[in-house]
C-alpha cells in the first residue's frame, strides 16, 4: 500500500486533514513532554543541568539536535543544489574535533564547579572577560533563534502552505509559545527527552523525501547526476579564503566551527555539565558526532534528490526562476507537490521539530546564563533571594519576545541561507572561543589584553561578512577572526606584561 502511495506522481499544494492531525499531534506531545518533566523539578540544578545526572546516550543526540536546527536543515541540501557537494566533505574532520574537544576541552569543564561556562572567565581573567563573554554568548544566540524562525515560517512554511504573508508574525508567534511552554514547564530534561523525539522525526522526514524521490525516478541511483552540473563550482582541494568551496575550506570551516561552539557555547558546556563525569560528557559528545554523521549524509541525499526531482520536473518551479535561484526553497516545495497526504505532515513535523529542538535549547541556556551570570551575580547581598525555577521560567518568556521582535530584521541581510547565517548568526562564536582559549590555554593571558583581543575578533568578523575586506569569502568569516584575536590576545597579553607589568589573569 505505501509503495502505491509513494508512486503517486504529485499531489496537490494544500496540506490534507491527515497532514493536520500529524501536525497538531506533534505539538500536542510536546507540551505533554514538558507537562510531564514540569513535575520532576525540584532544585534549579534540576531544571538547568538535569540534576547532573543525564544519560550520555540522550545528552549525545540532544547536543546534536540543538546545532542541527532548520538554519542545517534547509541550507545544506540548498547549498548542495546550488554549490555542489564539496560543504559536506567537512566531516572528514571529525576525527580531529573529538580529540580536540573531547580531551582538552571537556575535561578542564568538567573539573569546575560551574552551572555557567562564563564562571569560569572571571575566575580567569576577571569580570570585565565574563561580561564580554556574556554579550557575545547572547548576542549570538537571540540571533541564531529569531533566524530559525525566519527561516522556518518565512522561507519553510511559506514555500509549503503559501499563506498570506501578514500571517508570518501569527505563525512565528504560535511556534516560539509552544517551544517555550514545554521548555518552561520541563527544564533541560524535558529539552533533551523533546530533542530526542524531534531528532528521530526530522531525521524520519528527510530519509522518506528521499525514499519517495527514487522510487518516482525508478532507482536509489537515479537522484545522482550522470555529470558534473555546469552550475556547481569546480572542485578544487587546498585551502583558499578568496574561493567558496574548495576541499580545504569546507574541513577548515567545520573544524573552527564545532571546536568554537563546543568549547564556548553555553548551551554545549551545558550539556557536558549535566552529565556525572568526564567519561559520560565525552561519550556524550561522540555520540552527538555520530548523528551528525548520519545527518549529515541524508542532508546531502536530499539535495542531490530535490535537484533530480526538479531537473526532471521543471514544470513545479516557481515562473521566473531558475532552479539555482530556489535551492533553498525546493525541499519545503517538494513536500507539498511530491509527498503522499500524511507524510507531508510528519516531513512539515520534521521542519518544525528542526527549529523547535534548538530554540528549547537556546532558551534554556539564555535563560540560565541571564540568571546566573548577570541577575545572580550582581545582586545586593542583602536583597531578597526569588525562587530560582519561577525566575528562569520568567527568563524564558522574556527571551522569546525579544527573539520573536528580531525575527523581522533577518530576512533584510542578502545571499542564501547559508550567507545570512554567516552573516548574523556566526559573528561571534569564534571570538567567544578566543576568550576561552586565552583563558584556559594561555598561562601568561592577561584580563585587559583578552577582553580587547574579543573585541579585534568581532570586528575582523564583521569586515569580513559585511565588507568582504581583501576578497575573503564568507565562509572564512570563523577561521579568520579566530586568528586574527589569539594573535591579539598573545601580542596584547605580552605587551601588557612588559610595558604595564600587569600580572597574568584577573585585570
């Protein structure tokens, strides 16, 4: 029955009742998922570190959903159908990322007694590199959500149900109340059990696209084209910051990437510190390397079966534009015109399971670095304690409003996906990770010279991105402020030294 489902041409460009159901039992369990947990709460440990008793399994893939999101989703098959296939030959790094995460960087978190990574800077180097760190952190992460939603409800959702635009706040709105009920209610445990549920359908909704695509073409081997498409970029394999996909740039820019974000980001440290031990936090992190693995192939599927698809199919692209001009809208169109009524609604699910994994996750981390870091850390002494859980909850509603507010602003930065994720998303995670690199890796750092070494960082990453100083492509935006602030911060930190005989660490 389903392979006559699945042989079915094309169906019509109106989600079904069936496609309805699918979704509103999706949401449905979610808000039961953080119902459930919300009872299980009893310390703030609990609701931001799980008690620091997670199970590595569940931490791993919770990891890997949160960085995973709609921004992965829709920008790498998109990429692919645009670019070639060149961005998804980075994993071949990843060997090399859980060495280094996993045996220099997890366990000089897991030996502090930290809720925040950002404790640990101003034990370092002081206040002034903490609070640095903090407006990076939240900088970053308010933006990365209000792209998800951007890109979930203005480019995902719109190019499936085409409804009238003025409804994009209402939609936005509905999505970012949803993530944020369950994640209120439930803390990092009903995140994590909510990541794992998400992960299976995301990853369930892309391999049945695929499943669907080769059998309309006749073969698992008819999504792969029988030459090199004249579109795609030439391959090339050395390093060169002035070329979009070379071999060298896509292992380059993975590599910066999750070493960055695993060794800065709150919402990883995070996820190390909710484990027992060094062990189960690096078995986590493997396991989340893993699932991007897997992720990472079926992504790479997907593109290379949109484009057989539509190749085949010129008549279902949009009038006026070229396939290459919607790269990154040709997965959302197909699952209206290519997917049997049913599995529309659990690959829209999948869509939306994407977005919600990470916005529960940057919620969740906002929220406690916002309490911990600034409210807790600066609060009189003698001032009134609140209750801990009622605050972090408050921070989470608050969270989703700003967020929601900056979701309109994305859609004005030029390029695909991937260009604006770049652009506003990427900004800061190689100069956060220069604070913890001079911090945990530079014993003569001092707090001065780090925190202008950050500000360096931000600055070449914004002259890169928006200015495109000496020709440098955008996605050399992470390697090359990462450089140029350790550099800084070397140079600074001697100078320091030397000229003010400032002792190394707190300024």
């Amino acid at each position: 029955m389903i392979f006559h489902l699945i042989k079915v041409p094309v169906t019509g460009t109106q989600l079904t009742v069936l496609d309805w159901i699918v979704l509103l039992a999706y949401g449905a369990g979610m808000l039961f998922i953080g119902w459930f947990y919300s009872r299980k709460n009893k310390t703030k440990d609990d609701y931001l570190l799980g008690g620091r008793k997670m199970n590595p399994t569940a931490i791993g893939i919770s990891l890997f959903a949160t960085l995973m999101s709609t921004l992965s989703y829709l920008t790498y098959p998109g990429e692919l159908i645009q670019h070639g296939p060149v961005i998804f030959t980075g994993i071949l790094v990843f060997p090399l990322v859980y060495y280094v995460v996993g045996w220099w960087l997890i366990p000089r978190f897991m030996k502090m007694n930290v809720t925040s990574a950002y404790e640990i800077l101003e034990q370092k180097l002081g206040l002034s590199v903490r609070m640095l760190a903090i407006f990076m952190f939240l900088s970053l992460r308010l933006l990365w959500m209000a792209t998800i939603i951007y890109v979930t409800v203005d480019v995902a959702l719109y190019s499936v149900i085409q409804f009238d635009r003025s409804y994009v706040p209402c939609i936005g709105a509905l999505l970012t109340l949803i993530t944020i009920f369950y994640t209120s209610m439930g803390g990092l445990k009903a995140v994590v059990v909510t990541d794992v549920v998400q992960s299976f359908i995301f990853l369930g909704g892309a391999l049945l696209s695929i499943v669907v695509v080769c059998f309309q073409l006749g073969s698992f081997t008819a999504i792969f084209p029988a030459e090199w498409p004249a579109h795609w970029d030439a391959l090339r394999l050395g390093f060169d910051p002035l070329e979009r996909t070379t071999l060298g740039n896509a292992v380059l820019v993975l590599f910066v990437w999750y070493v960055c974000t695993s060794g800065s980001d709150q919402m990883a440290v995070q996820r190390y510190l909710s484990t027992k031990d060094i062990h189960t936090a690096r078995k986590s992190f493997r396991i989340s390397l893993y699932s991007n693995v897997i992720a990472y192939i079926l992504l790479a599927l997907v593109g290379l079966a949109m484009l057989a698809f539509f190749t085949r199919n010129e008549g279902f692209l949009l009038a006026g534009k070229s396939l290459n001009e919607q790269a990154d809208t040709l997965f959302p169109r197909f699952i209206m015109i290519g997917l049997p009524p049913g599995v529309s609604g659990l690959v829209i699910a999948g869509l939306l399971a994407a977005a919600m994994s990470s916005m529960s996750s940057g919620l969740n981390s906002v929220s406690s670095v916002i309490a911990e870091d600034i409210i807790k850390r600066f609060r009189k002494k003698t001032a009134p304690v609140p209750d801990p859980l009622k605050q972090v909850k408050k921070l989470s509603y608050l969270t989703g409003v700003i967020v929601m507010a900056l979701s309109f602003f994305v859609g004005e930065v030029p390029g695909n996906l991937l260009d604006v994720i770049m652009k506003v998303v990427n900004l800061f995670v190689a100069p956060l990770f220069v604070l913890f690199f001079m911090a945990l890796f530079v014993p003569f750092a001092t707090g001065r010279a780090t925190f202008w070494a950050g500000i360096i960082s931000v600055a070449v990453a914004i002259a890169v991105a928006f200015w495109g100083i000496f020709g440098i492509t955008v996605l050399w935006i992470m390697p090359v402020s990462l450089i140029a602030g350790i550099v800084a911060g070397i140079v600074l930190s001697y100078a320091d030294r030397l000229l003010f005989k400032r002792e190394p660490g707190r300024s």
